[in-house]
C-alpha cells in the first residue's frame, strides 16, 4: 500500500515559486492575533508555527512579523510586540517538546523585540521590557538564548589553545595541519558570509538568521582525508624549521639550567639570526600560511634532500666551532683564560636572561586560545549587543533567571545544538577535529552546568582569541576580532557588576555559588593575563616604533610572539580593550571583597598560626609574575605589576585616566597590598608631571619632547587628571578616615593604611618637588598672560597643558591644604629635602648665608599660598622639624633636614613684612631659643645669626622689656654658640692653660670658599656634630658673619641704658678673637683679615673699649705688628678707634719710651716706636691731630739723628 500525497511535488514547487499563498496564508494568521479574536489565537498560532516549519523559507513569516515591529507607526509597532508575545507564550509547549533542534524558531523577530529594549520612544521600550520580564519569570531564558548563543558558537569560531600547539610532537603536528586545510577548504566553501567586501553590505536579516539544519549538517560531516604531503614550497623551509628550532629550543633551556656558555651559543646564534619574524612581516609576504606550523619531521619527509642538508650543515658548523675552540685553548695565556672566562660568565648571564625572559613570555601568552579560520565578527558582535541590551536594561531578572537555569538538554530541548557545538569546541581546544562524529559522552553532561557560567565561558573565550600568524586575514578581520574582544568585556562587566549587587545581600549561598562560578571559569585569570598580554604588545609596539629596525628584528625571537598575529596597528590601538578590561578589574575587586568579607565573618576567631601562614602566602604571590590561586586580584603581582607600570609613556597616555580611575576607585580595597600598589603609581605620577614641566620648559628650543607625546595626542586636561589621582590617592593613606560603616571595617586596616601611609611619606619629598615645578610654570604662564603693548596683546607659551592656570593652581592647593592638619611636620620636613636639593650651585663669594634660588623662593611662595598654614603655624613647624628632624629618603643618602629648614625659615621671615615680623615675634622666638640649644652643624647657628639680625634690624625696639630681655639672651646664646665655631681652629697651649694658639694646619678663605662647597654641603648634611668638634672650615666664615652684623646687632639688642650688659659677652667672643689677630703666619691670613674686620666693627662703638683696649694696645706695640697683607686695612679703624675712645691715648704714645717695646736693640726700638707713632697720626682723619703738633714736631727734631727711612715716613705722615 502506498500512501500518496495530497498535494504532488510538483504542485507543490509550483506554488511556492510561482505564487504568493504562503505570505498570504502568514498575513491572514498574522491579522487573527488582534485583541478582538482571542478565541482564535490558540488555533492561529499553532497554524503560523506549522506554516513557519513548513514554508521554503524560513524569512515568509518572519518578514510579516519583523515589518510589523519596525514599522515607523506608533500604535502597529505596539500591536505587533502585543500579537509577538502572543506567538511567543502559546508556542512555548510546542517547541519545547521537540526532539531535536532541527525546526525553526521565531530567532529574527526575537532579536527586533531584543532591540527594542533600548527604543528611544519610551512606550516601545517599556512595552518591550514588560514582555522579556514576563518572559524570563516563566522560565524562557533558554529560549530566548539560544540563537544568541548559536551565534557565538558558530562552527567559525572554533580554536585551539597555543599550549596544545607546543605539546603537539612531529607527526601529531603533520596529521593535525592536513586536518586543517581540510577545514580550511570547507569553511572557505561554506554558504554562509566570507569576509569579502559583500560582507559589508549584508542586510541584518543574514546576520541574525539562525540554519539549524545547515548547523547540524556542517558540523556532522565527515572531514575530508588531506593528501599525503603539504606541497610545502622550498623558500618556505626556513621559515618552518626556524619556527619549530625556536620551540624546541625554548623546551631546551627550560629543561637544561646548567649548560656552558660553548653549547649555548648554537641556538642562540639561530635565533638571533632567523629570517622569520611575523610583527614585522606583512600577512601577504608570507606563503600558504596555514603551512607554517609543520614539524621538521614533516619538512624532511617532504623534501629528504634539503632536510639532509640542513643537518649536515649544522653538523659541519657544530664541528667547526668545536676545533676553533680546542685550538684555541691550546695557546691561551694566563690572561687570555682569563679573559676567555669572563666571556664565558657573560654568556651565562646573558643565557640566564634569555631563559628569563622566554619563561616570562611563556606565562604571558599561555591563556591564548588560537582561531583555525577566518569568522563573521559581525554576527559575534551583534549577539553580544543583544546580551549587553538585555544586561542594560532588566539585570537583576536576567542574572536571575541565567543563575537557575541549567544546560540540562533533556528538560530544554533548545539547548541541543548548543550542548553539541559546546562539546566540539572543547574537543578542538584540545587538538581535536570539531567535525565529524562526536565522541561518546555520558548523557546530558556539560563542562558549564548553568547559563550563566557558559556566557561567562563565552565571554572569557572571545576574550582570550586571536587570529594565528600562518592564517592569511585582511587586516579587516583583525580590527573585527578586537571588537569582539572589546564587546566580550563589555558584557562581562554588566554580568559581573550585577553579581556585586547579588553578593552585597551576603546570603551565604549565593557568596558560594558566585564563587564557585569565579573559581570554575577562572575569570580573575584571564582578565589580568589578557590586561598584561595586552600591555606586553603595546610595549613591543612603542619598541618598534622608537628603536631601530636591525635591533628590533634580532630580538623578536620567540615562538608566542611569533605565532599570535597581534597586528600592525600603532601603540594606542589596544588601549579600547585595555580600559575595559581595568573597569571589569575595578568590578572584580569590589565583587572579590564583598565574597571574602561574607566567608571572613562565617570563619572562626583568627589564630596566629593561620595568620602567619597567610602572610607569607600574600608574600609569595605579591612577588609571583603569573597568577596565583586562590589569592585575590589585589594580592597578585601581576595587578601590582601591571599598576606599577600603567602610567610608563610606554604603555600611551591615553590609558593614564582609566589607570589613574582603577586606583582611586580601589583604593577601600587593596588591603596588604595597599602600599605596594599605590606609592609607586604616586611616583611615576610625578614623572609624569616632571615630564610635562620639562616640555614646558624646553619647547622654547623644540627639544626634549619625548617620542610618545609627538605620536599620540594628549589631552589637554591631563595634568588635572594626574593631579587629582595624586589627591585621592594620598588623602586616603594619609589622613584619617572617618568612621566607617560595618562593610568598610575590613577594607581599611589600621595596619595597611599605616604601612600604606609610611610608604607615601618617603615619597614625600618627591610629591612636594613636582607641586614646585608645576608652581613654578603656574607663575611663569600668569606673568606671560599680562598684556605686554599697548593693544592688550599677551605673550604666552604653546603649551595647551598649563593654560587653566587657576584651575591646576586650586588643584594644587586642594592636595596640599589638607595635609598640613595632620602631617604639618612632615611636609615641612619635605619641603626642607626639596630646598637642599635645589641649592644654588655657586653663590657669591662675600656670602656666608646663600641666596636663595629662584626655585627655592618657588617652594616659599607655595608654602605661603596655603590658606591653612598662617605664619605662626609654619614657625611653629620649623621648631618641631629642627628639634626631631625626621629621615627623609632621597635621592643619596639620607640627610637630615635641620639645616635646610632653617634656610627655608630665613627665606621665609624676608618675605613678611615688618607688622607680621612684630606679630609672631613669639614664635621666631621659639624658634631661636629651640634651635640654639641643638647640636647643629655650623650653618645652622649661621642661620640663627641671620635671622635674628634681619628681624632686629628690621623692626622697631620692643615695647615689653620681658620679650626685651628675651631677646637679649637669645642673642647671647647664639653670638656664643657662633663664637665657639669661631674658635674651632685654636688649641690649648698646654694642658692646664687658657691661652689658646692658631692650629698649624692651612685655613680656606671665604674667596676659596665655592671650591669647598660640597665639602659645606657634606658638612651640613652630616648635622649631628656638636659645635666644639665642628671642622675650621668655619671658623673663617663665622668671624667674618659676625663682622659683618654683630656689632650693631648689639647695638640694637641692647639699648642706651643696657650697654654695658653686652661687655662681658663682647669679651668671651673676643676671647677666640685675639689668637687669630696674634698670629701672623701665612695659613692664618684667612682668620686674622675676618678677625680684623670684626675688632674694627666692635671697636667703633665706645661702649665695648673695655673688651678690647688693653688687647688691641698689646697688638699695636707687638713687635711682628707689621706683618700682615695690605689688604687689612681695617687696622687703621681700629688704632684710630683706640686713640679717638681714650683721650689722653696719643699723648701718651707721643711721649712712649723706645725702652717700653722690649726689643732686642735699642737702635731697632726707636725706629719701630717711631713707626708707629707715625701709623697713629696716619689712622687719624684729616686735621685730626693738629693741636698735638708742637709734640708731634718736637719728636721728629729729637729724632733727626735717626736714620732717614723712620724719619721720613714720619715726616709724611705729619
């Protein structure tokens, strides 16, 4: 019996060719879901889905429904979402209940519905969300996914991990590239879109068809047997051989830690010298691409001939090598072997690197997975565009409903297809053919038991893909695969931001499953593998870009690099992937906190065992450079590492704000490792800023601008955004944070911040130096924007960075205003690091205290810019940094601060005028009395002096006789303390005697003074001497700074009535005096010239006569009197001082007896009393003497008997 058809094939063929009955048929079924006919809406649906199954086409009923919902009236596109939601819940039973995937689905019309979630009209949108809450409450997320994931797991996309790649062994590498061409030829042969140029033009209506029937029969086919060879060409033998050497080699070094430099150098040399080298290679220059990976054993099966030569000729060069070497051992010398074994612990050191760095490489690039073709990006990108609507819109209902829906196949029927391309994909991972007959496996297991861990998995795998070097694509197909790259984290930062919102309920079960999901997919590892692979290739690429071609071609040697086209593209090409990956890194910390803060709390009370144990496991994976479970993100070296190294020009500027914005926003939760992430992201800030102060400065030239900056635009706003990470950043370690609520406890350890907070204040002194150098242009840009003619024209600079003068100036304020609260000390400290680092290199030569520079006058001027510092508080400061001067790391070795505090003091108290000097007389007062009864270096006491005497100087007499009296003892107590560094080249004379004598060692002048400076600066950083050990070298500078200033410092300390209060201090400083002046050797001209001029300053005010008179009188008539250089002359102020304070003085030395000079001969006495009774009448002014000339003239008769010279020089002296 045979049944025939109602209707023949033919007929059949007919109408569907040849007439419209199925579109008319759809239209009327169609037209019966309106609200009027719900009576009929069962019976119509199940009819549309038949016709649906049954139609030649599978666009027949879809384009009525798709026309519908896009069709620009109002009222039918919400007719048509009405009537879709209808076919969508009566068709629910019928298509479940399939037994295989074949029919069709409504997969078209779903992805419309999908896009209108994002409609701009509101009633569409919120008519379209209503339907897919609706939806995914019933249980119809795998419905709704399943074209959506056939997409993603189209049979194109199949990969192989690059790890599979080097474990394959000879004939597993050619048995596995003929079943590559094999696929090759068949998806080159497939229906579906190539990557031609019709691509482009293809309507939305290919991208978002879904064959199932087409699917199932691609990937069930049998693949086609390859021929017995490769057809391999021979230019490409080098190619393949050199490219399997190098693995082999790489699988050497690893497994060999003791070879010798003579072994070591073959391979090397090979890899140096290898002519393929695929970043620098255009694709076309290469041949059949897909050939590149074939074994050495499959080259020398294909062709004996070359493969033989090869060998030999490595045999023959091996040999070679050899004989040279024994040869050459033979006629060593002792020097040569030497020589010769140096060379061979260099060429260890340089193998040792070598295998570093190739382990590095190695664990950078494992997480690569590897296309075996060419796939539509555009339908990829479209699934994930649905997946990222759905995320935007309803997350909490679709994280839901992916969290309780499994990838059980016998419940779903819709996951069929999926559980089977799934299945494939993890065989061709492993080195398996994705066609063909499926391998046996147990019944509705899955290696992702829920939805959401296979998005995740999907997600990660796109993320991880790359297109091989030996595969010929446009470099179309690469820009395409790095926006499937981009798209994938895109949607796992809005499934992963969802799990923080789930996680945050701290339900214990959900902290586990979420996990667990973490664990399984191994998220945080992929992430921060793929982040630092990325990173690795824009290094390589800024490295193309700036060094030579030679340098970059010998280099370029390892298997990884070779065999992942990365591209060709310039260094800021990665930077759209690189900054989602560090936002999905920002949402994985938070996510990773709130996980181990809910498991913390369900722990038992910490034991000191477990506590140790756990720090040294964060140690281990702080230093570990590849990913270490189960440690979180912020305890992973490679993070800190990537962080350390984010802000580097190498990496592009245009990463800097997504970096400066991962580690303000994580700051609450690096936990331990706090301060090692954090300082040195603060210091290459400073770089950073010192780099564009730098530019600033030399634009002028047009030199010194760095190569990164001139091919990559910067924005102009980039020193704020540096400035206000520097801000967040610092505020959160430094200051103390307020109270916290119960789920920030954790985040901010009293311990880390503490660590953290150590950490940025040795680093201090570095921040406050870039604050200078950017003040400094602040105050330069303001000075060039004043107008400069007449017209109002301004001159300024072409920089665009320092244009928003108050903007970065309130910046700066904001960071460093706070901060004097709290940490006044040690920013004052700081500042004093800063200052001795920007010395004067040669002040002038009459200057004890230096001048300061212009950028040190920059550091006053910002200091006097903060609003939360008044004057009395900064004087305050100084007290407490010259009393406990904290160590401040540098640049050298640690130098104390006292000395330059003091110096920045000075510079500070100049700048005040003279109503604020009165005002916090108290507090300078404190400062002086603090910092005198320290053990400071010379220049310290120096200081002192000169701060006191501006201050004395420049303000009136004081009206209170206790701060009077205060004053005067602090000036006591310093001109003591500088006399005793006065007297620091003079020795006892004896053991039990008070006469002190010049050392006889030599003395530098204050001329010679700049040749010795950084003898002064070693001196002035060693601080911790006390003054009576202080070396001479200042000896000569204090005599001459108190020349310069005591004597109407005195004058002014004391006044008319208190005179005679400053006699007994005058007499102990002259105590170490008068040595000086009684020596008259040559090393001691430098102190007797400063001595001079100090008696000639103190001699001029008659109140101190009784200090030096009988002194100076035994000076005059000392027999070696006369010896000294021409260029004290200030001996002529003191004699003439000496006879102008005592009256009846020249009287008397008018009338002295020779006798009295105690000379040797009586002959010399006369002639020496003569001459300087002749110096007399010289010191004296004009006419000063001529009522003493009836005496005067009567010694020159009585002397006529003298010989010629004495009573001449008399004679013009009169």
């Amino acid at each position: 019996m045979v049944t025939v058809p109602p209707i023949a094939p033919g007929v059949l063929k007919v109408v569907a060719e040849k007439t419209d009955f199925y579109q008319r048929v759809a239209r009327v079924l169609w037209n019966q879901l309106n609200k009027e006919t719900r009576e009929h809406h069962i019976t119509s649906v199940e009819l549309f889905y038949r016709l649906h199954c049954l139609a030649p086409s599978a666009n027949i009923c879809e384009d009525i429904i798709c026309h519908a919902l896009l069709d620009p009236d109002k009222g039918t596109r919400l007719e048509a979402l009405f009537r879709f939601s209808v076919i969508w819940h009566l068709t629910r039973e019928i298509q479940g209940s399939r037994v295989t995937s074949h029919n069709r689905s409504f997969d078209r019309s779903l992805f419309v519905v999908l896009d209108s979630l994002a409609c701009t009209d509101g009633a569409i949108g919120a008519a379209a969300q209503g339907w897919l809450v609706r939806a995914l409450s019933l249980g119809d997320v795998a419905r709704i996914l399943e074209p959506v994931l056939l997409l993603l797991l189209q049979p194109k996309t199949q990969r192989t991990s690059i790890h599979c790649l080097k474990q394959e062994n000879s004939a597993d590498w050619h048995r596995w590239i003929n079943r590559k061409q094999t696929s090759f030829k068949e998806a080159w042969g497939a229906p579906e879109l190539q990557e031609g140029g019709s691509e482009d033009n293809a309507p939305l209506s290919q991208l978002t068809t879904v064959d199932r029937e087409a699917i199932w029969a691609e990937v069930e086919k049998e693949p086609e047997k390859g021929p017995p060879d490769c057809m391999l060409a021979e230019e490409d033998l080098p190619c393949y051989a050199d490219l399997l050497d190098q693995t082999a080699g790489g699988a050497a070094d690893s497994s060999e830690h003791t070879e010798s430099a003579d072994t070591s150098s073959g391979p090397t040399d090979s890899e140096n010298t290898s002519t393929f080298s695929s970043p620098s290679h255009d694709p076309q220059e290469l041949s059949s691409g897909e050939r590149c990976c074939v074994p050495i054993s499959a080259v020398a099966r294909a062709h004996p001939r070359q493969a033989a030569g090869l060998k030999s000729n490595a045999k023959l060069s091996l040999t070679r090598v050899d004989s040279d070497k024994t040869q050459a051992s033979e006629s060593l010398s002792s020097d040569e072997e030497a020589d010769a074994e140096l060379q061979a612990l260099t060429a260890a050191r340089l193998l040792k690197q070598e295998r570093e760095r190739r382990e590095t490489i190695e664990a950078l690039f494992k997480h690569i997975l590897l296309y075996l073709q060419p796939y539509d990006s555009r339908r990829v990108l479209y699934a994930f565009s649905v997946l990222e609507a759905v995320l935007k819109t309803n997350p909490k209902e679709f994280v839901e409903a992916v969290s309780r829906t499994s990838m059980d196949t016998s419940s779903t029927a819709h996951l069929n297809l999926i559980s089977n391309l799934l299945a494939r994909h993890q065989e061709a991972l492993s080195g398996q053919s994705f066609y063909g007959k499926l391998q046996t496996q147990a019944p509705n297991v899955c290696p992702h038991s829920l939805l959401i861990e296979l998005l995740t998995y999907l997600c990660l795998s796109f993320l991880r893909s790359y297109y091989p070097c030996y595969l010929k694509v446009s470099h179309r197909d690469l820009l395409g695969n790095r926006d499937v790259q981009v798209k994938s984290v895109e949607v796992l930062i809005r499934l992963m931001t969802q799990l923080v919102s789930v996680a945050k309920s701290a339900e214990g079960r959900n902290v586990e499953f979420i996990h667990s999901l973490l664990q399984r997919c191994r998220v945080q590892e992929f992430v921060l593998l793929s982040l630092s692979a990325s990173m690795y290739t824009s290094q390589k690429r800024y490295g193309l870009a700036t060094a030579e071609r030679g340098r970059v071609l010998r280099e370029d040697g390892f298997f990884e690099e070779r065999l992942i086209n990365l591209g060709q593209d310039q260094i800021w090409s990665e930077h759209p992937l690189q900054i989602e990956l560090l936002k999905l890194l920002q949402v994985l910390i938070v996510l990773e906190h709130h996980l181990g803060q809910v498991l913390e709390e369900a722990e038992h009370p910490p034991d000191l065992s477990l506590e140790w144990r756990r720090a040294l496991n964060f140690q281990q994976a702080i230093s570990a450079m590849q990913y270490v479970q189960p440690h979180p993100l912020t305890s992973q070296g490679l993070l800190v590492a990537a962080v350390v190294r984010g802000l580097q020009p190498a990496y592009g500027y245009g990463m800097h704000p997504a970096w400066v914005s991962l580690v303000t926003h994580s700051l609450p939760y690096f936990g331990k490792s706090l301060g090692w992430t954090v300082t040195p992201f603060l210091v290459q800030i400073c770089k950073n800023l010192d780099e564009l102060v730098r530019q600033y400065e030399s634009e002028s030239v047009k030199l010194s601008v760095s190569i990164t900056s001139k091919r990559e635009n910067v924005s102009p706003d980039y020193p704020l955004t540096l400035l206000e990470g520097l801000t967040t950043i610092s505020h959160f370690c430094l200051l103390e944070q307020p109270n916290h609520n119960k789920k920030a406890t954790a985040v901010s350890d009293p311990t880390n911040l503490k660590n953290a907070k150590n950490a940025i204040l040795e680093e201090l002194p570095r921040i406050v130096n870039t604050m200078a150098l950017l003040w400094n242009v602040l105050r330069k840009e303001e000075t060039q924007k004043r107008p400069v003619d007449l017209l109002g024209a301004t001159k300024g600079s072409s920089s665009v960075y320092f244009k928003t003068t108050k903007t970065i100036r309130q910046k700066i304020l904001d960071f460093l205003n706070p901060l004097t609260a709290h940490l006044g000390v040690q920013l004052t400290a700081a500042v004093a690091a800063v200052w001795s680092r920007k010395k004067v290199k040669r002040h002038s030569k009459t200057k004890i205290v230096p001048a300061a520079s212009t950028s040190q006058l920059t550091l006053v001027d910002l200091i006097c810019a903060l609003s939360t510092l008044q004057t009395d508080t900064v004087l305050h400061l100084v007290k407490e940094v010259v009393k406990r001067p904290p160590q401040v790391r540098g640049d050298e070795k640690s130098p104390l601060v006292d000395v330059p505090v003091l110096q920045f003091c000075y510079a500070f108290i100049q700048r005040l005028p003279v109503t604020a000097l009165q005002e916090n007389f108290p507090s300078l007062l404190g400062v002086l009395k603090e910092s005198v009864q320290l053990n400071l270096a010379p220049p310290g006491y120096f200081l002192l002096l000169s701060m006191l005497n501006d201050f004395v100087t420049r303000t009136p007499n004081l009206e209170s006789k206790k701060d009077q009296r205060d004053l005067q003892e602090v000036t006591q107590k310093i001109i003591d303390a500088v006399g005793n560094i006065a007297g620091s080249s003079l020795e006892q004379t004896s053991w039990l005697s008070r006469n002190l004598e010049v050392k006889a060692q030599p003395q530098i002048s204050l001329e010679e003074s700049d040749a010795e400076e950084d003898l002064h600066d070693a001196a002035t950083a060693a601080s911790a001497m006390v003054s009576s050990s202080a070396p001479s070298v200042y000896s000569v500078q204090a005599l001459s700074l108190l020349a310069e200033v005591l004597a109407s410092l005195l004058d002014m300390v004391y006044r008319s009535d208190e005179k005679e209060k400053a006699v007994p201090l005058i007499s102990r400083l002259l105590y170490y005096v008068f040595p000086y002046l009684r020596n008259h050797s040559a090393y001691n001209t430098p102190s007797f010239r400063a001595g001079s001029q100090l008696l000639s300053s103190l001699s001029g005010y008659a109140y101190t006569k009784r200090a030096w008179k009988k002194e100076v009188l035994e000076l005059f008539l000392d027999p070696a009197f006369f010896q000294m250089d021409t260029s004290c002359v200030h001996w002529k102020s003191i004699i003439d001082h000496l006879l102008t304070h005592e009256k009846a003085m020249f009287k008397d030395l008018m009338n002295m007896q020779s006798s009295s000079l105690k000379l040797f001969s009586s002959f010399e006495q006369k002639a020496m009393l003569l001459k300087r009774q002749a110096f007399a009448v010289f010191s004296g002014e004009l006419d000063q003497y001529h009522l003493y000339l009836p005496l005067i003239q009567g010694k020159k008769s009585a002397k006529r008997w003298q010989p010629e010279g004495p009573i001449a020089h008399f004679g013009r002296m009169i």
